[in-house]
C-alpha cells in the first residue's frame, strides 16, 4: 500500500511515540495532546490494516509491524528535517520550537542573562527549558539538546563549549561560621554542617579540593541533602550550613556579606558548561542561533 500525502503527519506521530514509549511525551515533542496522537495513530493504522503500536496501562510497545516502518522511516524523516532547518536559515525571521534540559546552575547564570535578548533579536523561536539536574537522554526524552558540565555530557553526543572554567566554592553565612566556627582545612568539615549535593546519577558528591600538588576528595557530614544549587544557596543564606557552590551563582552574596567564603586556599576548578545533542540530528538553526549569541554575551566568560 502507497502512503498519501496526508499520512505524513500521522506518520511523524507514530515516529515520535516510537521514539518515546509513551504518548504523553511524545505530545509534549509535537505540542499536541496525547489523545490527539491516539486519534491519529488509530487513523494511521485502519487506513495501512496493521497495528503498529501495543498499548495497555503500563506500557507502550511496537508491534513487529511497527518495529519495520520505525527502520524504514527513521532516515527519510531525518532528511525532512534537515531540510526544514537549511530552508529556515534563509528567512528573514527564523522561527520554531526548541526544547532544551538544563541544570538549574545553567538556567540561572548561564540562560537567563541571554534570554531577554534573544527573544527581542527572533521573536518567531519559541523556547520550552526544562530545568532539572537529572542525566537523560535528551533524544529519547523529547528535547533538541541538553546544557550539562564538560564531565558530565554522555560519550555518543556531540558537545559545544558555552563558558569558561567554573570555579567552585565553599560559603556559609556570617551567623553559622560565629556559631561553628571557620574550617582551616578541608578535614575540619567533619565537624561541621554541610549541604550534601544529590547528583544526576543518583550519587551523593563528594566535595574536591586542590592546593599545590595535594588533592583531596572527601565525603562530607550534613543532615540536609538536595539537587538544587539555588535550594543550597538559599539555605546558606540562613545559617543551615556550608554550601558548595560554583562561584557565580553566589558572587552577590559574597560581596553583600550574606555570605563568607571559606578555605579559600583550595580552589575547586570545574569543567565548562556544554550543549550536547544527538550526532544524528542536525543542529536546529534556533539552537544554533541561541549556542551563537551565548558565545556573543558570555555570561560566563570563554
């Protein structure tokens, strides 16, 4: 049977289910309902006399029909795609949707100093941010590219450089420090208070310190544990404890005096913020122009 013309978007809902497992997901990448897509994909599989998709409360599967039309289709629909962005970047006003997954550190200090003016400059992108700190796989999840740490961006993606080293620190607030008293070296933290840091992966962080030729990586005591650098931030400025945060986040408090750094002689160099997306998807000309005026502004420096 020939496909007509008007299953093509029939056709790219069934990839994006596909792709996701699931149809409230695959709504989100689409910007339709998820009982759109169940219309369509039910059109979609009456008209070509296959099921293609297993559905039941708890899951969603591909049948072997659908497994062979997601092969078959999976490189033409690329190739639409890329076409769709090269005819993009010849309009006077570029437009789409961009989905992005980004840490909270990067949505504050690296995003929301660029947003306002590249909103003004194209006013046709449209920007849906997602802010968490959990690993994913932004293809399978739905999103156009992922902001992560350099250490942190998985080996098969392809990754761009958007600020320079980022320095990490250790606060607390004038109170707690009269209170606990100022650690002198990274060991005196086992007295003291400190805010764990939940990682992506799960894992509790285990706080680094370099001075000279000496490295330390240590396990730190603390009854409060989050994944929120701004949550950390916040609780500092209250007394809960020491917190370690990337040096910008915090930069106002320490000149204010809402905040005092401490064991300054151990710097904590980090890795540069990336964006990272799929090796096999064209980078959309709104990413590349969002990666473009990021460079342009540094809010992080270079």
């Amino acid at each position: 049977m020939a496909f007509a013309r008007t299953d093509l978007a029939d056709l790219a809902a069934f990839i994006a289910i596909a792709r996701h497992r699931n149809f409230r997901l695959a709504g989100l990448e689409l910007g339709v309902s998820a009982s759109a897509l169940s219309h369509a994909l039910k059109g979609l599989e009456e008209r070509l006399g296959v099921k293609l998709v297993n559905r039941t409360n708890r899951s969603v599967t591909l049948s072997a029909a659908g497994e062979d039309l997601l092969a078959g289709l999976g490189a033409p629909f690329a190739a639409v795609m890329a076409a769709e962005d090269v005819l993009n970047r010849h309009r006077h006003t570029p437009r789409g949707r961009i989905r992005l997954n980004v840490p909270d550190v990067a949505a504050e200090m690296l995003l929301a100093p660029v947003l306002p003016e590249f909103n003004r400059r194209w006013p046709a992108i449209e920007l849906d941010i997602c802010v968490e700190n959990r690993m994913l796989d932004v293809f399978d999840d739905g999103f156009d590219a992922g902001i992560r740490f350099g250490g942190t961006v998985p080996d098969d993606m392809i990754a761009q450089r958007l600020s320079a080293q980022i320095e990490w620190c250790i606060a607390a607030s004038p109170e707690y420090l009269a209170v606990h008293g100022v650690p002198a070296h990274p060991h005196d933290l086992a007295a003291h208070r400190c805010l764990q840091i939940r990682l992506g992966d799960e894992r509790i962080y285990r706080w680094e310190f370099e001075r000279g030729g000496e490295s330390i990586v240590m396990a730190v005591p603390g009854a409060i544990t989050h994944n929120s650098g701004s949550l950390a931030n916040e609780l500092a400025r209250r007394g809960a404890g020491l917190v370690y945060a990337a040096l910008p986040s915090i930069a106002g408090d320490l000149a204010a005096g809402r905040l005092q750094r401490v064991l300054e002689d151990w710097v904590s160099p980090g890795e540069p913020l990336h964006i990272y997306y799929p090796g096999r998807r064209n980078l959309p000309v709104g990413l590349r122009l969002l990666v473009e005026l990021i460079r342009e502004m540094r809010p992080l420096g270079f």
